[in-house]
C-alpha cells in the first residue's frame, strides 16, 4: 500500500513537472512566433502554434495572443478562410475584445468589422424584497354609516415586505438600448386593521399574496458605448407587467371586541374575490458592475403601479367569513409595488460574419 502510495504521488509530481514544462515551452514558441512576425516572416508561424493551441499549452491570455496573431498572419498572407476562422477563435476565447489603433493594422480592423462581436442576448437572475403600498380609490366598511352618534371607523394599511425571484431574457439593440422579457414568481402581504370608534370593536386582517409576473422592459445603459473596462454601467428601464394572481389567502386575520372571531387560511379566489389578472407599470433604475469584461452583477430598484382594481368588485359581499364574522368590507384598491434587488448578467455570444459589411 505505502509502495503504491509513493509512485502514485511520484506519477504527480512528474507530471506537474512536465505540465510546467510544456506550459513554458508554449510561451516561448508564442514569443518567438511574435518576434518572427514582427520580422515579416509569417511561413512558420501556424505550425509554431499548432501543437500548444491543440493541447491547449496556452494560458488564456497566450491563447489570446496566439489566435490574434494567426488572424493577422492569415491576412497578411491571403489567407481570408483562416483569417476568418482565426477571428471567430479570438472572439470565442475573448468576447468582445477590443482592438489597439495604435498597434493592430488597418486590415484587421476591417476584417473585425464584417464580424458580429456583441452579446446575441443576456439571461439574467434577480433576487430580492418587496414593499406592498395600496392606493385605495374608494373606500368601504362594514359600519361606514354609524350606528349610533359618534360611532365612525378608521382604516389602516401597514407596509408589508416581500420577496421576489425574477429571470429574464435581455437583447441589446443600438447604442446602450435593451429589451427584455422576464418571468418572476413573487409574494407579497397586506396588513390592515380597521377601529370602530365608540366601540371596542378591532379587527386585523392579514393577507398574502402569491403572483406570477411577466415584465416587459427597456432599458438604457449610460456609457455602453464608450470604454469597455468601465467597471461600473449606471442604467434607467421601464416597462409593464402583466400579473397573473396565484393565491391570496387570509392569514392569522381576527377581531377583538364584542364577538371574537378568527380566520385563518381562508382562500379569496375561490369566490373570485380578488382579480386573477392585473396590469402595472414600472420605472427603475439600477447599477451592473462587470466581472469580468462582458458578464455583470447588478444591484436595482424599481417603483411598480398598479393599474387595475385588486378587488373583484361584483364579489364584494360573498365572503360572509369576513363581512359577518369580522365586520370587513374590502377597499377599492390598486397594489404598488417597492422593490429592490441583486442579481448576475451572463452574456451569450455567438461570433458570426455579418451580412453586411460596414466601412470603418
């Protein structure tokens, strides 16, 4: 066991050894094709490459090199089939990358431009909280005409957080400008509590929600066009959202005072008490902060209004669990939403020539 022990570490050592070796073999070939290059001599050059680009001898910088090198090497020797190819290998080991006016030549430029080098779309995932803030249009109560003098009601809402989870598909299509299409599961709360002053009548009603949301939005990045090392890209977006209502339940909602009452669980759609499908509005803003040149953590927020009624009017008093024993009447209300959240950009590319070829 102790002889197999030592000729297995015997086998790693040497083979990290000789990986080491291979490794500053391939730098040394990549230097000296450079040199040769510079020299004007190009015949030897892919051959000096091929072995290291194949066993992937190269670090990913060297690579970089390597295949920006063979795509100038093929330009320069009419080779417009591997200079092409050449091309594509850089952009997929270098998305994006940038050109050296001072440095690249005139003729790689050109060929850089018959290329697609952006982004054909980004999936992006976004975790955060809620804030749920009803705007109530018009108001409702069980006793909203008072039972005798002095009685009156006063209702209260309470901000209640939530959570959300939301994944997109986003396109970039001129000058900073992009479009997206997202997919969002989210939950939110209601917290209200109604006095009948003159009495000792309190009731608290809390109810969740659960959504399935589709955001449609566009969004502008400041500086998109201009260095791509800034590592900060500052942005504004806004869109709409069609909400699909999953669930909406009363959850731990009682009345003190006079009959005490309790609902807890009761389901709000079974009755269609609440609206299934709502539509809102949104604006935010938000900052990415790249990871590495073309991928981004973001950090957003964003301020959603609601545009339809929450509450199915026509089903208003059906709920006799709530109207009879808790003496709540709901509101007309729409439902804005506060949220704000994190989440990472991956970029997705695809190095194609164009079909048309734009002159620098």
């Amino acid at each position: 066991m102790r002889i197999s022990v030592k000729y297995a570490l015997v086998c790693v050592i040497v083979f990290a050894i000789s990986m080491q070796m291979a490794s500053a073999q391939c730098t040394i070939s990549l230097n000296k094709a450079e040199d040769e290059y510079d020299k004007g001599r190009l015949l030897d050059i892919p051959s000096r490459l091929k072995f290291c680009l194949e066993r992937n001898g190269f670090s990913k910088e060297e690579k970089i090199r390597a295949y920006k090198l063979l795509t100038k090497v093929y330009i320069f020797s009419d080779q417009e089939g591997k200079a092409e190819e050449s091309l594509v290998k850089l952009l997929k080991a270098d998305p994006e990358h940038k050109l050296d006016d001072l440095f690249d030549p005139a003729e790689l430029f050109y060929l850089y431009e018959k290329f697609r080098v952006e982004p054909i779309f980004r999936t992006s995932l976004r975790m955060g909280g809620n804030l749920t803030l009803p705007n109530v249009f018009e108001s409702f109560s069980a006793f909203s005409q008072p039972l005798d003098a002095g009685l009156t009601a006063t209702r209260d809402y309470s901000d209640q957080l939530g959570f959300y989870l939301e994944g997109a598909i986003e396109r970039h299509i001129v000058k900073g400008i992009e479009v997206g299409l997202g997919v969002q599961y989210s939950q939110t709360s209601l917290d209200i509590q109604e006095t009948f002053l003159g009495t000792d009548i309190l009731f608290n009603i809390n109810e969740s929600q659960r959504w399935l949301k589709f955001p449609v939005f566009g969004r502008y990045n400041f500086f998109y066009e201009g260095d791509k090392k800034k590592k900060f890209i500052p942005y504004v977006e806004a869109g709409g959202v069609f909400n699909y209502l999953l669930q909406a339940t009363f959850v731990d909602s009682e009345r003190s005072g006079g009959t005490q009452r309790s609902v807890n669980g009761y389901d709000l759609l079974a009755q269609d008490e609440r609206n299934r499908v709502l539509f809102s509005v949104f604006a935010g803003a938000g900052v990415k902060m790249r990871t590495n040149k073309v991928h981004f953590f973001t950090l957003e927020a964003r301020y959603e209004i609601g545009l339809r009624n929450y509450v199915n009017a026509e089903n208003r008093f059906v709920n006799n669990e709530s109207v009879s024993g808790l003496s709540y009447v709901p509101d007309n209300l729409s439902l804005n939403f506060l949220t704000v959240s994190v989440g990472y950009t991956h970029s997705i590319y695809n190095p194609k020539k164009k079909r048309k070829v734009t002159s620098r």
